[in-house]
C-alpha cells in the first residue's frame, strides 16, 4: 500500500509573513493585515469632498474582517443610470439605479480585489437629514451596503444598497442566505470527482463533502498525486513529512455563482509513514476534531502516492 497524504492551504501570508486570521483566509491567501494596510494607502486616491464623509468611509473600509465582505466606498453619481423612485422609507426617498462599475468584491481566483459585477441593480436611499442618521442607518440593513454618493444637483446623501434580498432558492424553495446549501450539495452528488479505490477513503470523502455548511466551505476531495508538482520536502519528524507543492488542477471554488478550480495552487503536503489505512484514517479524524476546535484551517482533500 502506498503513503497517504493530507494537503493544507498555506497558513501564512507570503507577502507579510504572518499568520492567517482563520482557514478560510487561508484557502483563498486572504491576509486582513495587508488588505488593510491596501486600503490605507489608497485613501489619498479618492474623496467625496466632505472630510466627515470621507472619515465614516474610511473608518467603514478598515472594519473588513473576511474575505467576502463588500468594500464600502465613495461612489460618484454619475456612476448610476435608469435611476427611478421606487418608494419612501420614513422622511427619505428610495430608488433603484443600475450602478455601471459594481462593487469592489475579492476575487477568489485572482487573490485581489476587482469589479466583478457591472452594471448590477441597487437601491439608493436618499437622506435629507444629518450624518448621524447615515450613522444610524448603517447597522440596520440585512444584506449588503456598498457604499455612499451624492445627488450633485440636491446635494442629498445617499447609501447605496443591495436591491433587495431574497431569502427563497428559486430552484427548490428551501431558504437560503447565499447559495442553496440543498441545490449544492445535490450538485456534488452529481459532480464528477477522482477516486481512491479505497472504500474506506472513498466513504470518508463523500461524508465531508456533504457536511459543507457554508458557501466558501472548500471542497473536500480525493486528488490523484500526479497533479502535483515542484514537490520539496519542508519539514521531517519520525511519523511525518512536510513538503511544499503546486496543485496543478487547484480547488473547486464557488465564485461569483458559478463553480471553477483555482488552478496553480500553493499548498502543502504532509505524508503519513503508517503501516494501514487504519491508522492513517485516526490521523484523519484527529485532525478534522482539531479543526472543528479551531486548530487547523480548512482540509482540502486526500490522495494516494
């Protein structure tokens, strides 16, 4: 029988050195130090023209705290067409617009921050009142808030959210908050992965992947071992060997609601000198408590070497 191996994300930020936040920061080599310090530098690259503003959406920008959070910004007017009154909410306006460049969001695949998503829909909230309400407002909203504009003719203020947000999967029925987790896990029942030939691995896979309870969750699979390479030994104990390696395929990641792998994927690799598949699967469980304790970052996978 050959070796088995378990594969990690990388756990420390190679442009800064320090340790990932949490696993999922890990999987996609999100680090909230250098994101933050990003942000900081750009602050001199925009301005709303109100120093009140700009303070709120700067103090916004550096409360980021994981990868999926929308990068709340200073959005010009003339970035919103189609805009139409679609109702009040208290004293203040709303309408919905099509805003041309969409969101800053963090694209899983590039590592960095893009424009994925033109000419989405949102709603604008217009305020005639103060900045203690724009305050106020911020932490009542369920879903996303983008960001804050300025009607240049009234020179009302404007948060700019998310149009609308439902809860409903239209494929199932079931609620949801991103995704259907139901639709999902019925997708990776239907998707075709590479297996072990062992039925005791083989089952263990199966069972994590439709234990997923969240969107970004990794999927957890079997890789053949020749879709690694640059493959160099790291580290060495009695038990165990560390070595650093490219995933050629990369993990299955759902983006921008749509499946794809990131290919090219830095990981690393630690193999297991045990005498049965046994002992090899304790190892296994061990770690997946540990994980669940807040040990480990998220696993990808097994393979056969």
């Amino acid at each position: 029988m050959g070796d088995y191996i378990i594969v990690f994300p990388k756990l420390y930020c190679k442009k800064c050195d320090k340790k990932y936040k949490g696993r999922f920061d890990a999987n996609y080599e999100w680090c909230l130090s250098c994101q933050t310090n990003n942000l900081k530098q750009n602050f001199t690259n925009w301005t709303s023209g109100n120093e009140k503003i700009d303070n709120l959406i700067q103090e916004m920008q550096l409360e980021i705290n994981k990868l999926d959070d929308i990068i709340f910004e200073w959005i010009p007017y003339n970035q919103f067409n189609d805009i139409k009154e679609i109702g009040e909410e208290g004293f203040d306006k709303v309408y919905s617009a099509i805003w041309n460049d969409g969101p800053l969001g963090f694209d899983k695949y590039k590592n960095e921050y893009t424009r994925n998503l033109q000419d989405i829909k949102v709603a604008l909230k217009l305020y005639s009142g103060l900045l203690n309400e724009i305050k106020e407002d911020l932490n009542k909203y369920y879903g996303k808030i983008f960001g804050i504009s300025q009607n240049p003719y009234t020179k009302n203020y404007i948060i700019v959210l998310e149009n609308g947000f439902s809860r409903i999967c239209e494929k199932c029925g079931e609620i949801k908050e991103y995704i259907c987790l139901l639709c999902y896990k019925n997708y990776l029942k239907k998707f075709l992965f590479n297996w072990s030939g062992n039925e005791k691995i083989d089952n263990l896979v199966k069972q994590k992947q439709l234990k997923i309870n969240f969107f970004i969750d990794i999927i957890f699979e079997f890789i053949p071992y020749n879709r690694f390479n640059d493959i160099k030994e790291i580290n060495r104990t009695n038990c165990t060997i560390i070595y650093s390696a490219v995933w050629n395929d990369g993990p299955l990641l759902h983006n921008n609601k749509k499946w794809a792998r990131e290919s090219n994927k830095k990981v690393s690799l630690k193999l297991y000198n045990l005498q049965n598949i046994d002992e090899f699967l304790n190892e296994v469980l061990k770690l997946l408590i540990s994980f669940f304790f807040g040990k480990y970052y998220n696993l990808f996978f097994f393979l056969s070497l």
